[in-house]
C-alpha cells in the first residue's frame, strides 16, 4: 500500500471513537496515530474498520511496550510484525517512548532511565537495532516521570540529546510530559526545551493532564490541553517549524466535535506559526 504523506494535526484513532469516526471525521484531523500493538494481527470487524481509515488517511505507529531503555532483549517478533503492519498500511514513521517498561513480565507503565553515559550507549545500541529491524529511522518520545532516577551525570535534556545522536535516531517531542515534569521538579519547561535536539524533531504530541489536590500533575491523557502547553507548543514551532501533531486522549473521551476542536487549536497554531517563519525567512 502506497503512504500518505504525514502533514497537520491529528488525533489517537481510539477505538472508543470509532463510531463517531465512521460518522465524520472533523475537518482539521489530517491524519491518525495507533499503537501497533493493539491492531497489528488484528482480523475481522477490527481490520475491516482500520482499513477504511488508512486508505483515506495517513497513520503514525506510536509503540507502547518495547522498553528501549530495559534490560530484556528487543521483541523482535513485535518488531518484525510491527513492520509488515506499517507496510500494509502504508505507514512511514514509528516512534517510541525513551524509557523501560518490561522486567521478567510486562510492567504496564513507562519508568524513567538513568542519565548517565552507560544508559546512552545501551538505549542507544538498542533504537539501532530496531531501526535495522523496522527498516527506517525511529523518534523517540521524552517521557513524563514521577521519579529521577539516581546516579545522574547529565541533565536530562543533555541525556535526551546523548541518545538521539550516539543512536541516529529522530526526535518525538512531547510538550504535555515537558510541562509535567517541570512542575512536578521545578524546572524551566521552556529552558528545557530550549535545550533538547529539537533540529531533529519529527512528530510532536500534545495533551491533557490531571493535578493532585498536593499539586503533583499526573500524565493522563484524559483531559483538555491546558494554556501553559498550548504556550509550550508555540515556543516549539518557533524553533522545529511546522511539524505534524498529534491530540492524545485515551480515556475521559467528550464528544467527537471536543476533539475536533482541539485538534483545530493546533491547526491555528501551526497555521500562525508557518506565517511567522514565512516573515522571517
């Protein structure tokens, strides 16, 4: 199946959705990300319905569970059967979290990686060897955490930067997870991204949060974008460009049109965003 150029806005292809999907979809959605791992293999009811989407529209593989920073060896099986679905499909970009979520079993949750020289060479080797697998250049996704790690000898962002580069991989930016994390350790969000290797930025996500009456902000994915990413998400196109973005929401769904409309938020943005470089070219 021929790809679809990626470009625009976009929205989770949630199966919760689907039925107001199958009615119309909203103007400002130009394409739809999924997890491989809940529809590659899938037959059915289930393929029947994705296929209708994907000859229409173009997809991202967002993956949800190959634990590029853990110590068991890559599922190169999920990664074999994640390629044959990305070409089926006809879909380009496959992006990942940078952390590790499996030991001796699924942990269902992405935990933080230790920023230290060691963990760069690891993570690393281990996005190389899925590269070589999935045939193309994976991003990575900045993960939001509630823990750091001990024993660091880098920042963060440094430690972001060490990873995309010894691994030659791009860039996933997560604007939601910047701004979690810096109000959960009182950091700079607009310092840090500043500081991230955002010249190799492919994909972009933006999202909802919750906050805990401590005040401690909780990466759900079940809410409406708040001003402070919505400003985080300007500042990134001031220095990436125009790049594709997607609305995560994964529970808590409002009504299509909800969506539709946040989904259009980020299509104004990216709209003055282009005008903006445009002037300054």
């Amino acid at each position: 199946m021929h790809s679809r150029k990626l470009h625009g806005a976009g929205l989770g292809f949630r199966r919760e959705l689907l039925a107001e999907l199958e009615a119309g979809v909203p103007e400002a959605v130009n394409f739809f990300e999924l997890a491989p791992e809940n529809w590659a293999g899938m037959g059915g009811r289930s393929a029947r319905q994705l296929r209708v989407f994907t000859e229409r529209y173009p997809f991202v593989c967002h993956g949800l569970s190959l634990s590029l920073g853990g110590m068991l060896p890559l599922d190169s099986a999920l990664l074999r059967q994640t390629r044959a679905f990305m070409l089926e499909h006809g879909i380009d970009l496959y992006t990942e979290h940078l952390s590790w979520s499996n030991d001796a079993g699924q942990l269902y949750d992405l935990l933080p990686l230790p920023c230290t020289s060691e963990a760069v060479r690891w993570t690393a080797a281990r996005i190389r060897q899925a590269q070589d697998v999935l045939g193309r250049r994976i991003g990575i996704e900045n993960a939001s955490y509630y823990v750091a790690p001990p024993g660091a000898e880098m920042g963060e962002a440094e430690f972001i930067r060490a990873v995309v580069e010894e691994a030659d991989c791009l860039l996933h930016l997560d604007v939601n997870n910047i701004l979690v994390n810096a109000r959960n350790f009182g950091f700079d969000p607009f310092r840090f991204l500043h500081d991230l290797p955002l010249e190799r930025t492919c994909y972009i996500h933006v999202a909802g949060h919750y906050t805990e009456p401590d005040g401690l902000l909780i990466d759900t994915h079940g809410a409406e974008v708040i001003d402070d990413v919505w400003a985080l998400l300007e500042a990134a196109y001031r220095r990436t460009g125009v790049v594709p973005t997607c609305l995560e929401r994964d529970f808590h769904f409002p009504p299509l049109a909800e969506l539709g409309a946040e989904v259009a938020q980020i299509a104004r943005l990216q709209a003055r965003a282009g005008t903006l470089l445009a002037v300054t070219a």
